[in-house]
C-alpha cells in the first residue's frame, strides 16, 4: 500500500493530489442519479464535461501511405486502418486497430496473402473485442485476454493464409490501441515504433529475419547484412504452417505519442534519423506518410513502401 | 558478387570437407516446421523463386516449387500422424505424384519396391526388397532422386558428384551408420540404396513422449552421436561433416542403438535454387550462413539436439540460435549443473570457444555423468545457500497465530494477531507499547495514518484506535465478518466486510459515506488509483467504480478473488482462485493479458521495475513481466505461497507456507537467503530501515535485517 500511495504522490504530485482530493472527496458524496446542478458545481460539472468531449474528439489523427515503389510491377502490400470513438455516459474506450501487412510468394499470391492476412486478423479482432467493446459485454476470465486476442488473430490469419494459399506467405504487424493502451502483434520483418516527445524512437518489434539473428550475435555486421544474399529471409511469417509464434506486447500509451507502421520498403530505404525528421516536420500524419513514401522512391523504391502513422491525443498534454 | 539478387546460397567454403549434404527426404515424417522463407527480390519474379524454399511436402502446394516434381500428398495425411514411424511403410500410399514408383515395380532388375516410405523435395524414399537374395526377405531404403537441372552440363555434373558422394557413402563403416549397399542412376533419376533401419528417429519419441527424457538417457545418446561424429570427423582423406545433425535425423534401433540416418545427397540436387536453406533451420551453427562448414558446426547440431531432447523447446520454433537465452534448466529443472555446462560449451556462437572436437565433447559428456552421481543439481535449491547466517534482530510473541501483515509507521510495528488482539511494538527493539482487543480475530493489514491505526475484525467492526495510547477514536459497524484490509485515499477509509458491501467511511469521524453491494464477500483490499475505486469479491468479480459510486466496469473471472488489487502502467493486477493472473486494463476492465498458475493465487502482487511478483498454491513464486506477462523467473518452493511479497532494494521477500520467508534477488530469482519459523506464512513482510518485518502462525512476529 506504501507503494501505491508513493505511486499516487509521485503520478499527482503534492498540491496536484490535494485538489484532486479536494473535488474527488465531493464527488464521493455525490448520488449517482443526475441531480439539477447549479452554480459553482454546474461549471465544474460542464468543464468536467468539456473535458471529455474535448478528450473524445480526435483522439487519433491518422495517416497512411502505400506505393508499390519503382522497381516492383505490382504492390503486394496491405494496410487496415480503423478508429473508434464513442461520447456517451460510460461509453467504452477509444479503439484503433491498424494493421500492415507484407507479402510475398510472387506473381499473384503475394498480395493475396497478405490481404487475407490482413482481412482474417482483423475480422477476428473487431468480432472478438470490438463488437463486445461497443455492445458493453461483461468482461471475464471467458474470453481470452487482449494480448490473446491479438496473438490468436494472427494465428487465426495464419492458418486462413494456409490453408487457402499454401505456398504464399506474409508479414503482418498489428498495433490495437484500447483506450491508453497499445497491443502490438507482430510476425515478419514490417516494424512498428513508437515516437514519443523527448525521447528516441523506440522500435517495438523485432525482425524475425536470419540476418537480424545474426547481427544480434555478431555474427555479421549491419553492413554485411544488407548484402547478405539470404537478407530477405525470414524465419517467422504468415502462411509457413500450422503453428506459428507471435509476437505480442503491450504499452501504455502517453498523450502526444505516435506509432508508426512501416514495411521494408521504408526502413530498408530510408535511414531512421531522416524518418524522423520527415515525421516531426509534416504538419499532419497524413503528409508525413505521404513524404516518407517520396523518400523511399527517391532512395530507389526498390520495393512496395507502406506507412501508417498514428498519433495520439494531440496536444491533451498541455491540459485544458 | 554485383548482381546479388539473383545469387544462390553461399558457396561452402569448407574446403577440405567433403562436400556431403545431406537433406532428408522423408518429408511426410517430419512434425511441421518454419521453413525459412526466402522472399522474391524486385528483380526476380519468377514463380520458382517465389516459392517456399523448402523440400518438405506437407500441405497441398498450389504452385510447384522449384525442383519439385508435383507432390500432392493426400490430403487425409498429416506429417505429425507419419511421424510416428519412420522407415516404416504406412498402409497405403500416402503420396503420389508422376511417376513416383509403385508397389511391385524393380529398379534394376533387382530391387522390388514394396511401398513409399516418404516423399520429400527431390523425390521418394522407398522400402524395397532385394531380390539378390531370393531366399529370404532382405530389406532396404531406396532413396530416389530426380535431377530437374535443365541444363545438360548441370545435369552431368550433378550426376558425377551423387555417385561420387555415393561410392564415399558405400566405404563408410561404423555400426551407428547404415550401410550403403548400391546406388544407379535410370535415367534423369538418381539412386541410392541403404540398409533399412527399423526403429523410430528421436523427433518422433521427443513427440510421443509425456514427460522429459532422463537425464541419463540423454548423455548415452550423446555419447554415441560423439563417437559416431568422431568416427566421420576423422574420416581419411578428408573430413566428413553431417551438417545436419538433428532429432529426425537420429533413429533409434530395436535396440535402442543410435543410428545415424540420412547421409542424404540428395542436396546435390538442389543447387543453383535461389534462397535454398543449407541445413537444418534451428539446429546448424552460425557460421554455416557465412558458408563456413567444419567438424564443429556438427558439434553445435549435437547440442542443440541435445538442448531440444532435455528442454523439449523446438529450437525451429524459436529464433535462429537462441539457446542460451533459453536455458535448459528453465523448462526442465532438473537437468544437472554439469551436463547443461556442457552442452553449453557446445553451442557457443564463436566456434572456437566450442569443443574442439567430437572426442573432446564425449570425454566431458562422460566426466558430467560421473560427477552427477551424488552431487546437488540446479534443482537441488538447498545447497546453494546457508540459512544459519539469518538471525532475527527480534522476535515476539502473540497469544495466536498472526495471518494478517503487519504495518510499520512511526517507529512502531502495529502487529495484527488471530487472538483477538492489535499490538504496537517498538520498531527497533521489538518492545511492547499496547494493545487494542477486539471481539474476533484479526486478519487484515492496520492501515496507519493521521495518527490512527483502522483495521476491521471478525467480530464485524471497524476500528480506528489511536497510534500512541492504543486508545480507541471510532467504530464502524458492519454487517459480516472482517477480513478485508483497509485502504485510506481521498480522507476515507475503503473497507470490505462478508455481508457483500464496501464501506466507505469518513476517516476522521468514522461516520459511513456510502456502502456498496457486491456479489460476493469481500476478503481483500480495496484499491483507489486513477479515480477509481478497485476491488474483488468472493464470487469471482472485479469492480470498478467512479469515486460517486457509479459502475465503470465489472470483470468476471471463474472463482472468487481473495488476493487485492493492485496497479501499475493502467494495468490493475490481480490473482484469482480460478489460477489465473490478471492484468486489466484500468480503463475498460479487459484482461490485457493473464498468466494460468499451477493453482489458485490468493497472494496479492507486488510490482518492481516492471515485473510483477506473486505466489500460487502450486509453489511456486513468479515473476512475470508486467508488460506482456510473460515469466521472467519461476521459484518453487515446499507449499503454497498465499502471501503477498514485498520488495527493496533488489531483494523479493515472500512469506511461504512452509514457514520460510525467502529472500530473492528480484531480477534473477536466485535465492539469497531464507528464514524458517515454526508456522505458515499468510502476510506480507513489511521492510523499514533496512529490518524486514514479518508474521507467523507460529505465533511470532520477526525483525530480520535485510
């Protein structure tokens, strides 16, 4: 208990916790049934109002991009980008899911797979926590945890890709935002990042490439890597099998944090500082990603490029 | 070297190895894997190099890769189900493409195909008679080999390296390598006839098997893999390398003899395809894809077989080299210190930290054996420490068992105890100040603040006494039994009773605020963080509620909660008597992720640098990574742990119900020290200047130093 109350003083601070007492220790005396407010309680009420339209509003601001490149004849790429939001008396969270994915297997099948990838995982997820999300369904030990439900999804895109396209194959990286809470599903070698104010970007996802295997035991060096003539081979995706271990974490989200989405076409192309510099310069999500694509192709577009960036409660950290 | 793209698999540069691929074929009888996955390159896009580089046939192939004559094995056959008996004809046919051989066909006008053994990338492998020897039924493998290569120099070639590799193969004598009785090549098919070894190869006992391989079992295998290593390593004129030493390629014979399979050449067949995989994903070394291929890559396969038979983790369903982020005794604690040094030295990333050689490897698998005998392995935890050191700075004595925690404030220790009473030691000298009794026993934790100590009592009151005199300030009335633990936050008191309500209670006047029904008893604590009021019943329920009382969200689990909930990074964790481990999500209640225990958790978890430590009835003390839980350390100990842990300065402390209380270090789970008393351990140690306080069933509490 000493724990929490050091974790409450240090998340409120002293006079922050003193005001939240102040108006908190009123509420608790509140009746839950909606009484006429007047006054000084009606303006705190309408603010506290305010408030939460104003948080409800624009919660994500997404950009996506996808080109097939200048080398490549047709794109084998694939994104999915859905947000929710709901303003209503004990509405459910915020949800976003957005979902890259990257095929491969030549000819046709490399963008059917990674469709069907992409379709077969979030089907499962919008059946499986957001229509349970909007219907105000109980919440249990019954249903699988979220990490689960990310985890099963794209197991569940894995066994539909192999089944209906044996042979295909592709990479799918999911980020599932719940509220302030970010799930990240992750099989291949697309990355997902998280951008957030004052610190380096951080990469969330691991290449599960034979290259990166062997960098992270010094086995090669980056720059061998990148000539390495077996660079492209990865040793988890999509369509390889019945069994197939995903990655899944999960983060708490702070306002103002940016995640973004990106097959190799970008990050084998475009070095990280100048992604940055692209992102914090556009002045929308939307431009950004449509400029990390210019870059991308002006850097060779040796391959299809894909971007989704979203970003999160824009400005809420100043308050209101 | 410029145009890469279109580049085969490196060239081996093992150059005074014989160049002996081998590559099994018996695709049907491998357990599905993750093939390594070359993806096209912009500038190739033909269909054969798109395909899956991989010269299994497991599931109905749409395309057809390269190399590969069309298989299309029935669908009604799983690889797992023709695992189970290798070298074995299956009832039927369970493949056919063009032209594969069938029963009763005689190649040579000597051997009399009698069924498909399996079917792989390059062709079929075949149980056949020999007829030679018209008397009696003499069996063996023939192994097929198509060579696709349209060029005609290529395809000449491939020839002259298959037979000379074959007539290598045929010289071979060692009784864990099947003989190499023949080999032809009819026209554009190649091969290879071999003794037919009875048996089942160690994927399949590895997938039969319930529980672990013994030890001992293990280290015979692999000293006769050394010797059989050894034997080729040292192979005149020249090295032999296996270069795929694995579990499927392993068979064990009627007696129980090691036999070394698949010396296939079928690899010859393969080369010049784009993306082609050398070895075998999970088991080969790293330095074969840097083409380098010698004697101790083969020593790396023999430990990372031996890693995959002792910890049964499926080293091709993990990432590429990763044993040793995954130690043996993790999964299976009861491998010995010695032996698991020494499969270690095996699979070191730089080969010349390995073994030196085969033999080298043997001698140290011998000595481990011996040392096993009569010494302590890493499951053996009480040899690692020295109990004697732990002495109590104090202790004292209760009338009763103490089941709550106890609290430390104010240089006191305000101690909960099941005779009815609260008492108020001195911090330093354990001296007692006073006493406060009550009707019934105590259970819960005194919360301890502006001057009160509350707590509630089984005989259903809340009390708030005063923390100098002991003198009593208010009461608060309920209608059950009080075993839930008071939370102060916001000037109030949050308590449970058994008659199903929260109470809320103005803390310094006692007066009741409001009270809310829940479904079940409430036995834990309550938890106010992020405006919300967190607390557990009995009948299986999390709540949320606003600070007015107003539902936020509900969580169901599948038997009740007796440990509290607490939070960290919007994650509200808590364990409940269904032998989950929750992690809610504070603002929609979903599970973000949840960790199945061996039994029931009534201990509440304590969180530190982003792991979450808790006890379960099965044992065990856990700690999980908060993020994902996933388990970073597991400790078992004698009973159960239902108390709650508590953690300083880098050291986990946790009361068990074997009368330890266990010092860990938090970040390894290694044991630091531990204290036993005479009872179970049901509360949480409370840690103050450097002292840890503790209480027992034995009546006692304790002052140990840190």
């Amino acid at each position: 208990m000493a724990d929490i109350k050091a974790w409450l003083r240090n998340r409120f601070g002293k006079s922050a916790r003193r005001a939240q007492e102040e108006s908190a220790a009123a509420s608790l005396f509140k009746k839950p049934e909606t009484a006429p407010i007047e006054g000084a309680e009606a303006e705190r009420a309408l603010a506290e109002r305010g408030r939460r339209a104003w948080e409800a509003s624009g919660v994500f601001s997404v950009g996506w991009c996808t080109d097939v490149g200048r080398v490549r004849n047709h794109n084998e790429d694939a994104l999915f980008i859905l947000s929710s939001e709901q303003e209503a008396n004990n509405a459910a969270p915020p949800f976003g899911l957005f979902m890259l994915a990257d095929g491969m297997g030549g000819h046709q099948s490399g963008e059917v797979a990674s469709a069907l990838a992409l379709r077969a995982a979030a089907g499962w997820l919008l059946s499986h926590v957001y229509f349970p999300l909007v219907d105000g369904t109980d919440r249990g030990a019954d249903q699988p945890s979220l990490t689960d439900m990310v985890r099963e999804a794209i197991s569940h895109a894995n066994r539909v890709v192999t089944r209906d396209y044996p042979g295909s194959g592709s990479t799918l990286t999911c980020g599932m935002i719940l509220g302030d809470r970010l799930f990240v599903g992750h099989v291949g070698d697309s990355r997902a990042y998280l951008l957030r104010v004052g610190q380096p970007a951080r990469q969330l996802t691991k290449d599960h490439s034979l290259v990166n295997r062997l960098i992270e035991m010094g086995q090669l060096t980056e720059e061998e890597a990148a000539v390495h003539p077996q660079r492209n081979v990865l040793y988890r995706a999509i369509g390889q099998g019945a069994t197939l271990e995903v990655d899944v974490f999960t983060y708490a989200l702070e306002p103002g944090d940016r995640l973004l989405l990106c097959s190799d076409g970008l990050w084998g192309a475009v070095d990280e500082a100048e992604i940055w510099r692209l992102i914090q310069e556009a002045p929308t999500p939307q431009q950004a990603c449509v400029q990390l694509v210019a870059a991308a192709n002006a850097a060779g577009g040796n391959d299809n490029i894909s971007v989704v960036l979203v970003e999160t409660w824009r400005g809420q950290s100043q308050g209101v | 070297m410029s145009d890469r793209k279109s580049e085969p698999a490196p060239e081996q540069k093992g150059g005074s190895a014989v160049n002996l691929e081998t590559r099994r074929m018996r695709g049907l009888s491998q357990r599905l894997r993750q093939p390594l996955f070359p993806r096209p390159e912009p500038s190739v896009a033909p269909k054969s190099s798109a395909s899956p580089q991989t010269h299994l046939v497991e599931e109905p192939l749409s395309g057809t890769p390269a190399g590969v004559p069309a298989a299309k094995p029935d669908g009604s056959v799983s690889g797992a189900a023709a695992s189970a008996e290798t070298q074995q004809i299956a009832g039927k046919p369970q493949v056919s493409y063009e032209g594969l051989l069938s029963a009763g066909v005689q190649l040579q006008g000597r051997y009399k195909i009698l069924g498909v053994i399996g079917i792989g990338g390059m062709g079929a492998v075949y149980k056949a008679q020999d007829l030679r020897f018209p008397g009696v039924l003499r069996l063996c493998a023939v192994k097929e080999m198509i060579n696709t290569a349209l060029d005609s120099q290529v395809r000449q070639m491939i020839v002259r390296n298959f037979e000379r590799e074959a007539s290598i193969l045929a010289t071979l004598g060692h009784p864990a390598i099947p003989q190499v009785y023949d080999y032809f090549t009819e026209g554009s098919r190649c091969y290879l006839v071999e003794e037919f070894v009875t048996g089942k190869d160690l994927e399949a006992r590895l997938a039969e098997a319930e529980g672990f391989f013994s030890e001992g079992m293990v280290a015979d295998w692999a000293v006769q893999l050394c010797e059989v290593l050894s034997y080729l390593h040292n192979h005149k004129p020249r090295p032999i390398i296996f270069r795929d030493l694995k579990p499927s390629n392993i068979m064990l014979d009627d007696h129980d003899r090691i036999r070394l399979v698949d010396f296939g050449i079928a690899k010859l067949f393969q080369s010049g395809e784009k993306g082609t995989m050398i070895g075998t994903e999970g088991y080969s070394p790293p330095e074969q894809y840097r083409g380098i291929a010698e004697p101790r890559g083969d020593i790396y396969a023999l430990g990372a077989t031996l890693h995959h038979l002792l910890s049964k983790q499926d080293p091709r369903l993990e990432p590429p080299f990763s044993f040793h982020e995954r130690p043996i005794h993790k999964t299976n604690p009861t491998v010995s210190r010695e032996l698991i040094g020494v499969i270690d030295k095996a699979l070191e990333y730089d080969i010349n930290k390995r073994w030196g050689s085969a033999e080298e490897f043997r001698r140290a698998l011998a000595a481990s054996l011996s040392i096993k005998i009569g010494s302590g392995s890493l499951g053996d935890k009480t040899a690692t420490f020295d109990t004697g050191v732990v002495k109590p700075l104090w202790k004292f004595a209760c009338e009763d068992e103490i089941r709550g925690s106890v609290t430390v404030a104010d240089g006191m220790v305000f101690v909960p105890s099941y005779d009815h009473n609260v008492y108020a030691l001195a911090e330093d000298n354990g001296k007692f100040l006073w006493k406060y009794p009550t009707e019934g026993g105590i259970a819960c934790k005194p919360w301890v603040s502006e001057g009160m100590v509350i707590f509630g009592s089984i005989d259903k009151v809340i009390y708030s006494v005063d923390v100098r005199t002991g003198h009593l300030l208010w009461t608060a009335p309920t209608q059950g039994r009080i075993f839930s633990s008071p939370f102060g936050e916001l000037g109030h008191i949050f308590i449970g009773s058994d008659d199903r309500q929260i109470y809320a209670i103005h803390q310094m006047s006692g007066r009741r605020a409001w009270t809310y029904a829940a479904d079940g008893e409430i036995r834990s604590r309550p938890l106010v963080a992020e405006s919300l009021i967190l607390f557990a019943c009995q009948m299986g329920m999390v709540y949320a509620l606003s600070l007015n009382r107003e539902q936020r969200w509900r969580f169901r689990a599948r038997r009740g909660f007796l440990a509290s909930p607490v939070m960290h990074n919007g994650l509200v964790f808590i364990g409940s008597l269904d032998n989950h481990f929750y992690a809610l999500d504070v603002r929609s209640g979903w599970a973000a992720w949840k960790y199945r225990s061996g039994g029931s958790i009534v201990s509440t978890a304590v969180i530190w640098k982003n792991m979450v430590f808790f006890g379960s009835s099965d044992g065990f003390v856990y700690a999980l990574d908060a993020d994902d839980g996933r388990v970073v350390w597991r400790y078992q100990t004698d009973n159960q742990i239902t108390a709650a842990a508590n953690v300083a300065e880098g050291n986990l402390y946790i009361g068990g119900v074997d009368g330890n209380l266990y010092c860990f270090d938090a970040l390894t789970g290694a044991v630091r020290w531990h204290y036993q008393t005479d009872g179970p351990i049901t509360g949480a140690p409370q840690i103050a200047d450097g002292i840890v306080y503790i209480g027992s069933a034995d009546h006692y509490v304790y002052a140990i130093p840190m």
